[in-house]
C-alpha cells in the first residue's frame, strides 16, 4: 500500500489533492488520490508512475514499507504560523531522511547513532543548572573551551541528523525520528537562508533540549537558551576575554567577540548580561542601539554577519558524492536524492574536483 508515503511526499510538495490531480494531467481525480491515501485503493501501474513523476519520487520509493514518524516535534516559528505550514514541513523532514538514511543504506553503513552525553538528561531547576549542563556536555564530549569551529558537523559526528531546507515563517524545528524496527533517531532542521551564527544558535538551542530536563516552574525555552549560550561561548573563556566586570563595552568589542565565538552581537550581549558582567541598565542601553541600526528585525544583518553557507551540514551531500564515486549509484539517482537536476550535480562534481 502506498498510502502513507504518498501522503509525505504530497505535503513535502505543498499540493493539494486536486493540485495534484491536476499536476497529472487529470488521469485521475482528486478522490481517488485521496482514496490511495488512506489506503482504501491502490493506484494502478500507470497512475503510480504519474504520481512519481509530478512528485519528484520513484515509484520504488512510494511502494517500499518503510515508515518514518516524529515525535516529540518542537517547532521554532513565528506566531501565527499555520498547521498546514507546520505539517508541511515535518513532511519535508521526513522526506529529505528517508533519503537521508537509503544513502547510508546503499553505502551499507551502519547508521550514526545519538551518541547522548553520558552525564544527560540533566536536572534543571534554574538556569544555573543549563549553565552546568552545558559544561557537563562539552566534557562528555571532549570538547575543552575553544569555540567550536563546525557546530552542524559536531552536532552529525554524534549521531544528529542536521538537514537544511528553504523556509519561510518557521525557523527549524528538533524532533525524535521513529524507525521500524530501529532505535530513534534525532533531526534538527534548520533554515538554509539564515546567518550562520544564528544557525549556530539554534543548533545549540536544540541541543539544549535534548539534553536538559527542566522541573516544574521553569522556563523550558529560556532554560535552551542559557544552555546554548553557555556551550557557545564558555563563561570561563568569555570573562577572560571581556573581564568580570564592565561598566560598558563597545560595538567594536563585540565585532570582534563575534568572529571568535561564531554567535551573533546580540546573543554576546545576552551572555555577558547573564553572566553579570554587564548590568542591566548597560544591557539595554546597548539593545537600543542595536534596535536603531535595524539589527533586530529581519534580515538580521549585523556587522561582519557570516554567510548562510558558512554553517551548512555537509555528510548527507558527502555521501551522495561517494555512492556516486563507488558507483553504487548513477548521476541520475545521485541528483533525485540530492533534489537537483543532473546538469546541477555535474556542476557541483566539477566544483568538488576543483
């Protein structure tokens, strides 16, 4: 039955029932692409090819077993961001890691496992606790306190898978990835178009969340933050560069603080308010000025901002690259999984070998 994958790989397009009907050329109407959905018909050999075609599938894809499922989604979006748009993207995600996990699949390799921190989940009941947290983390993982140069490709060497997509009014989002007869997995998505040091953020903000447990009263995503902003940017580092206390610190400071950490002017403010090195009065004095220069409203853009591309995950791409090279697969399979055309994935190999 085809059902469920048919449903996916239709939201991940963002078609209707009847846009897709129509997309086919009207061979077959919206009601019946419903009934193939909910698995009360099977589409005829004919039809299931139309359907690959205007979805950009294979008919393999749509008729293999294999269910993938998130649980525990946790969504960053703007407010008023609809369930349809919500929808569509976990359709996306899935659609993009079962590509994801054929890849590994084909490659016959054992898929990377959520190597969790050994000293998580940890017990938060304010926001010192994120702060140690945060610490704990980089010990497990044995990652000392220099800034970390590559957080996606961190964050995939432990077993996150880390896909970037085009979006609109959602941010990203983190979720548990159910598997047959597999142990979960986890995902983040992040927004492709973004600067990259609010990837980095967003990144660590979701790390927070799969490592902490908040009690009762406190605030879960403000308890995220701390912790992204304690694994970024390590208090001990950071009061050794900027001091214990300051009574003010300059835009040019912070430009540079931006650069070494790879986190935006704002979040450097944010922590060295947490962290009592400036006072309150110094903290908002220094949010005027960013709200006066545009940087706090899209599209973000601070002085020295790193490039989107800068803070992209790479493995997935990598291992299209070397199924390719092993001729486990051909250009045209490469370039479906990637979602690009063959003419694309020649100018990427060209670029790759350059």
């Amino acid at each position: 039955m085809v059902g469920h994958k048919l449903k996916v790989a239709r939201a991940a397009s963002g078609l209707s029932l009847r846009a897709l009907a129509d997309a086919m050329g009207g061979i077959v109407s919206a009601q019946a692409i419903g009934k193939y959905e909910r698995d009360e018909d099977m589409p005829s050999s004919r039809v299931l090819i139309a359907l690959a075609a205007v979805l950009n599938v294979t008919e393999e894809y749509l008729l293999c077993e294999d269910e993938l499922a998130l649980e525990g989604v946790d969504f960053r979006k703007k407010a008023g961001t609809s369930s349809r748009e919500q929808a569509a993207l976990e359709a996306r995600a899935i659609h993009m890691l079962e590509r994801y996990l054929t890849i590994e699949d084909l490659l016959q390799m054992r898929s990377v496992e959520w190597e969790q921190p050994r000293s998580a989940p940890h017990p938060v009941a304010d926001m010192r606790d994120a702060e140690d947290a945060a610490r704990s983390v980089r010990e497990d993982w044995g990652l000392g306190n220099d800034p970390i140069p590559q957080l996606a490709e961190l964050l995939e060497e432990r077993g996150v898978k880390i896909l970037s997509l085009d979006l609109d009014d959602i941010d990203g989002l983190a979720a548990k990835v159910r598997r047959k007869d597999r142990s979960a997995a986890r995902v983040i998505v992040i927004k492709r178009s973004t600067w990259s040091e609010r990837k980095r953020f967003n990144l660590a903000h979701e790390l927070g969340h799969m490592v902490i447990a908040p009690s009762g009263g406190v605030d879960e995503e403000k308890a995220a933050h701390r912790f992204a902003g304690a694994f970024l940017m390590p208090a001990d580092v950071l009061r050794a560069e900027v001091g214990v206390n300051r009574s003010s610190i300059s835009i040019g400071e912070l430009v540079v603080l931006k650069k070494r950490f790879g986190v935006s002017i704002q979040a450097l403010t944010y922590r060295c308010k947490d962290l009592g090195i400036i006072n309150r009065a110094a903290f908002d004095r220094l949010f005027k000025i960013f709200a006066e220069r545009g940087w706090r409203t899209a599209p973000f853009e601070e002085p020295e901002t790193m490039q989107p591309e800068l803070e992209e995950p790479k493995r997935f791409e990598r291992l299209c690259y070397r199924a390719l090279a092993e001729r486990v697969i051909g250009e045209a399979r490469a370039a479906e999984l990637l979602g690009i055309s063959v003419r694309e994935l020649d100018a990427r190999l060209d670029q790759v070998a350059a």
